[in-house]
C-alpha cells in the first residue's frame, strides 16, 4: 500500500507558482513582477525542500499526496506520487527556477516574462510528481507552451521547435494508444514500441533529431531555455513511458544512439565558436550520459546515472546562468577570440570553472562519485561503452577549459561603465558553490539514496520482465498453462 505524506507539499507546490503566474501576468511593472516571482519562487523550494524531508521520513518506496485532491477529483489512483526516483527532482528543480529568476538583471526583465516563468514551474513540478501517463503526455504537451509563446513575442520563427515538439506529442499519444493490455504490465507490440522509442529520442535531443535544441538556444531568452532543458524532464518520461514497456531491442537502440550522441556532441562542443551552441552540445552531451546510463543492467550503472542526473541538473545550470551573466555585459559570446573578462568578473570566472569541472566529475565536485560509478558500471558490462563515456568526458573538459580561456583570458576588456557582478548573481554563486563543493566533500547521503533507487528500480525491472515472459508463454499454449507445467 502506498504511504502518505503528512502535508500536501506536491499540490501546494505546484498551485502556488501557477497563483504566481497569474499576479506576475497582472502586474506592469516588471521590477514588481520579479520581486513577486523571487517570493514565489522562493516559497515553492522551501515547499519542495520539506516534500523531500518529509518522504524520507516515511520510509517507502513511493507515497501520495496528503489530501490528494487530484484523484479526488478525478477518482483515477496515484495521479500525483512522488518516489525514491524523483523525490529530489522537485527540490533540484524548484532551486533552478529560484536562481535563474534571482540572477535576471534589469535590463533583461523585458525579454525574460516571469508569468511564463513561473507556468513553467508549476508545470515541471507537476511532471515530476506525476505517475498517470495520459496526464503525464498532457504536461509535457503543456511545457512546450512557454519557449512557444516567447519565440512568437520575440519574432522569431518557431517553426522547427514546434515540428519536433508536435512530432513528439503525435508519437508519443498514437504509441500509448496502441499499447493495449501492454499498459498494465506486459510489453508494447513492434510499432507501438517503435512509435514510443521515436517519440523518446525526440524528446532527448538524441542525434540526429537534435536540431530544435540549437535552435531554442539560439532564438529563445538564454533563461527559457536553460530552465526548458536542464530539469531533464524528458529523461523522466523516458524512466515512466518508454522503458517500462518496450522490449529490449528498443531499450538497447535508446542506449546506443544515446551513447553516440553523448561522443558526437562533446566533439562538436570543442569547435563551436558560439557560447550559446557551445552550451548546448555540452548539455546534450552530459544528458546522452545520463540516458544511457539508464539502460544499464546493473545497480552500480544506473546508480551513477542517477548521480549524475542530479549532479548535470545542478552544475549545468551554474554553468548556463555564468554564460548568462557574461552575456548580458557584452553580447552575444564569440569563442573565436578571447575577451579578458576576468578583471571585471572574477567570481563569475571561479563560478564557470567550479561549475563546468563539476560537470565532467572533477574530484571533490559533485559529479565526481557518480561519473566513477557510472563508467564503473559500464565497463563491467560493455567495456567499449565505458571507453566511449570516458572519452566523451576527456572531450568536454577540453572544451570547458578552451571556452573559459576565451572567455575570461586575454587583454582586459575596456568599458566605461562597471561590469562588476550585482549581489543576486554573487548569492547565485556562493549558493551554487556551496552545493557543488558540499556534494563532492560529503556524497554518502545523496549516493546512498540514488543507490537504493537504483536497486528498487532494478528489482522492478526483474519483475515486470518475468510477467511478461509468463504472460507470453501463456500465449503460446493457448491453454493457460505455463511451460513449467506442460513439461513432463
């Protein structure tokens, strides 16, 4: 029986940022609408942070919500349930929100709409803590919203955006609809199958159906689209609506192109001489990783996965918003020259070093445990695969390194004005670096939960595995009975 929780944290801490949404969307002054955000923001990570706290306090697998209003208005069972899979998410989640929307400066409130922002939110927190998959395609659906009607406002073409999010969306409802009695527990048919792993690979940004993801980069706020990417929703409905029940075959090819996509992008990192498409690459590179870690068959890989889901999640969002800062000083970032800011932003400088090392697994970082484990448990199944993720991550420190150097490095920039890092941004660092630091110097609490998610996850693989096989076998004779009992 699923627990409960002792306080409606889940339905409080999606509600509230959709209140936010609709007062920010009120309000003309958009200095008052960041204030109003930065509170509401603020209030939803506390509300996350206690979720968490409280769920590890019930001591299960998975619990619901305490008044679970959802079902009571649907009557449709564990519409919102968090689990040891996804009870950080929501906290790592709703800290990304809070910082990015704290480190906006003034003269980008017009571009960044904290209404949209905060929909946004309340929509990645309710994703996360959903396990209904009808409502789950719905909320994806509804995240592309944001990203849309910015582009729209700014004049920009959303067309590739929306052909691939639209294909996602088709891919996804017309492959559940064809589940069938595959939906409680036995294995998707080939097309339906086939229809999810598209609709998946899609959604990851996995080569060569990437491209709309340079193209938010380029064309959306810088804001928009690291809070679009970096939650990783999608590998969360890959976790829920894809591997539970396709067969193996479209398990391996989501590990395999995943694995490609991670090498090819941290090679195309290393040349790119945007800042912006540098990002992305290196995103899409570290969010393969993690993907194909989830496809591994022992609890060591999908440990390290787990690790590193939460470590990217955080490090990556340090690393976009430093980019983000420099960028609203001067412009759009060429890596084809260098620029000197080091003088003017030393604690930016520190903060894109930390980050970006912590990134790739630097020692004494966050990422550095679960790389270990991730490439541990790699090399003891497939130790080709182990190699290819080891060179991925030799590549993007090369292009870590190469960026900062173009970046920071050089003759020191001339302004007449200061360029000196505003008091938001540098609580944005310190907080970011005290994460980073303190879950590299103290990594057995969140090690030991990703480790006991991660055999929980494993034991439910087994399970549902060994049901589909007995369900087939029943098929096979025709008669009910098993080849157990058929056998002499």
């Amino acid at each position: 029986m699923i627990q409960e929780l002792h306080f409606p944290w889940l339905e409080t801490g999606i509600l509230l940022p959709l209140a936010g949404a609709g007062i920010c969307a009120c309000l003309t002054d958009s200095v008052r609408a960041q204030k109003v955000a930065i509170f509401v923001a603020g209030l939803t990570l506390l509300l996350a942070v206690g979720e968490w706290l409280d769920f590890s306090m019930v001591g299960s697998f998975e619990a619901h919500d305490h008044w679970d209003l959802a079902q009571r208005l649907t009557g449709r069972d564990n519409i919102l349930v968090i689990d040891e899979l996804s009870a950080p998410l929501p906290a790592l989640s709703a800290l990304l929100f809070l910082l990015t929307i704290l480190s906006t400066l003034r003269t980008k409130l017009d571009r960044f709409s904290m209404s949209l922002t905060l929909f946004s939110e309340s929509i990645v927190l309710a994703t996360l803590s959903c396990h209904d998959p009808w409502l789950l395609i719905v909320l994806l659906s509804l995240a592309v919203l944001p990203p849309w009607i910015e582009l729209v406002r700014r004049g920009v073409s959303p067309r590739i955006f929306l052909i691939h999010m639209g294909a996602f969306i088709v891919l996804l409802v017309a492959g559940r609809l064809l589940l069938g009695d595959a939906a409680s527990g036995g294995q998707a048919s080939g097309l339906s199958a086939t229809l999810l792993t598209v609709a998946a690979l899609l959604r990851a940004g996995v080569v060569p159906v990437h491209c709309w993801m340079t193209d938010l980069l380029e064309n959306a706020t810088f804001g928009t689209a690291i809070l679009f990417l970096t939650p990783m929703t999608g590998a969360f409905a890959v976790m829920h609506l894809v591997l539970p029940v396709v067969p193996v075959w479209a398990i391996r090819s989501i590990a395999i192109l995943s694995l490609i996509t991670a090498v090819y992008s941290a090679g195309m990192a290393l040349v790119q001489t945007d800042a912006r498409r540098f990002f992305c690459y290196l995103f899409l590179s570290h969010s393969s990783l993690v993907l194909s870690g989830l496809e591994l068959v022992n609890v060591i890989g999908m440990t390290g996965a787990l690790c590193v889901w939460i470590s990217v999640g955080l490090s990556l969002t340090g690393f976009g918003l430093t980019i983000r800062a420099v960028e609203s000083r001067i412009g759009r970032i060429s890596l084809d020259r260098f620029h000197g800011m080091y003088e003017h932003t030393p604690t930016l400088a520190g903060l894109f070093l930390l980050t970006g090392l912590a990134s790739i697994g630097f020692p004494g970082t966050i990422g550095f445990v679960g790389m270990e484990l991730l490439i541990e448990g790699c090399v003891e199944v497939y130790p080709l695969v182990g190699l290819s993720l080891v060179l991925a991550s030799a590549l993007n420190g090369i292009s870590i390194l190469r960026a900062w150097f173009r970046i920071f490095t050089g003759v020191p920039l001339q302004s007449s004005v200061s360029l000196k890092s505003q008091f938001a941004e540098r609580f944005a660092v310190v907080l970011l670096a005290l994460l980073i630091l303190g879950g590299g110097l103290w990594p057995q609490p969140g090690v030991a939960s990703r480790h006991h998610a991660a055999k929980s996850l494993m034991d439910l693989r087994h399970q549902r595995a060994g049901l589909a096989v007995k369900s087939a076998s029943v098929v096979e004779h025709g008669d009910g009975t098993s080849n157990s009992e058929t056998q002499p």
